[in-house]
C-alpha cells in the first residue's frame, strides 16, 4: 500500500492517550472522516499485545488505508499492516527494510534541518516537535512552522510535521509544506473523535502550500 499524495492527517493510534480496546473503532470512525494513514503507538504494550492492537485496527478498517506500527519492526514485520515509523534511536532504516517485506514503508524522525535535509533511505520524514507536546515529551526545542518550512524546503522526501498539533494549526502546516500532519491528543482526546477528524481534513484539504515541500 503506497503513501497517498499528499500523506493528510496521519492519526496516531496511541495506546497510552484512549485505551487499546477503543482504538480500532476510533480509526474505524476517523478513516470515515477521510484520514487515510494511521500509526499504531504502544510504548507500554508487550509485543505480543502490540501485535494483536495491529491486527486489530486492520480489522477494523480494512485494507484501504495505510497502517503502519510505531518503532517495532518485529512487530511491523509480523503484522497486518504497511511498514513501521523508527525514531532516531531505532533501528536504521536500512536495516528495518532487510527484516521488512518488500515495499514495506519506512518513516523516520527528525529533529532538525541539517536531518531533514539528508537522504535516510526513509519514504517520509517526520519532523519535529514543531511544537511542544505533552503526549510525546522529548526535552528537545520546538522547532516551530517555519523551522517545518524550512525542512519542507530541503527534505528530499514528502514531510510529515510532527509534535504537539492541534486543529489550529492545521492550515498553517500544511500552507508550509506539510506533506502529512500527526496527530494525537487532539485526536484521541475528545469525547467524539468524528468532528474533530473531519474538521482536521477538511483544514488540511482546504489548503494548498505557499511554496516549497513536496506533495
């Protein structure tokens, strides 16, 4: 399953912000909204209980959207899913793509321009915090939306912002470049996860970017 052009809202499926057990229905509802690429995060999930949320949240959505698993690439390797996000102290891209089926994509976190700017071998960048974010703290600087833009001009790969997001900024990332824009809390965190994923779509397909960053 190939990344879509543009990537959209990438919602991230985080076990620790809505219980594992409602996640499947949550991005069952979020991909009627429109939102084609999901993430599945279990930082405090047992592998094998990463692998059955992986399986199922396809089951809930089908083979439609693009599903990929956070960090664990046994995981991702083993599961019914399209590939795997690595942070930066994760295995190497190219090492994931040896235990990877074929055509399995891989994304990768960046965390400044001179990273963004390299050839990793990824399919996408993530590229962040843009802002401060209290779902994933890192202790690292918010590198802010022209800090996105300016990575957006020199990323030789579709870029996906990442780190703090919520619907107010929508627009404004994706006007810089934004190919893909994560997000969690302002996702996951709402009694209804319908109108806050329909009003992400319908900011980030309502705008077009100013100039630089690829679709």
């Amino acid at each position: 399953m190939p990344l879509p052009e543009p990537i959209g809202i990438y919602a991230v499926l985080d076990a620790d912000t809505l219980a594992p057990d409602r996640l499947p229905g949550a991005a069952l509802t979020m991909a009627g909204e429109g939102v084609r690429v999901f993430q599945v995060r279990g930082k405090s999930l047992s592998g094998r209980a990463l692998l059955a949320l992986v399986t199922a949240v396809r089951d809930a959505l089908g083979p439609g959207p693009t599903l990929l698993v956070n960090d664990r690439v046994d995981v991702a390797a083993l599961a019914p899913c399209d590939g795997v996000h690595l942070g930066d102290q994760d295995l190497p891209v190219a090492a994931a793509r040896r235990l990877l089926p074929p055509g399995a994509i891989v994304g990768y976190s960046t965390h400044s321009i001179d990273e963004a700017a390299l050839d990793h071998g990824a399919d996408y960048i993530g590229f962040g915090p843009v802002f401060a974010s209290t779902t994933k703290p890192s202790g690292r600087t918010p590198l802010g939306i022209e800090g996105l833009r300016q990575a957006c001009g020199v990323a030789p790969v579709p870029v996906v912002g990442i780190g703090g997001i919520g619907l107010d900024a929508v627009a404004e990332l994706r006007r810089a470049g934004a190919s893909g824009i994560a997000m969690i809390s302002a996702l996951l965190s709402t009694p209804d996860v319908r109108p806050t994923a329909a009003a992400a779509v319908r900011g980030f397909q309502g705008t077009e970017p100013l100039d630089g960053g690829r679709s």
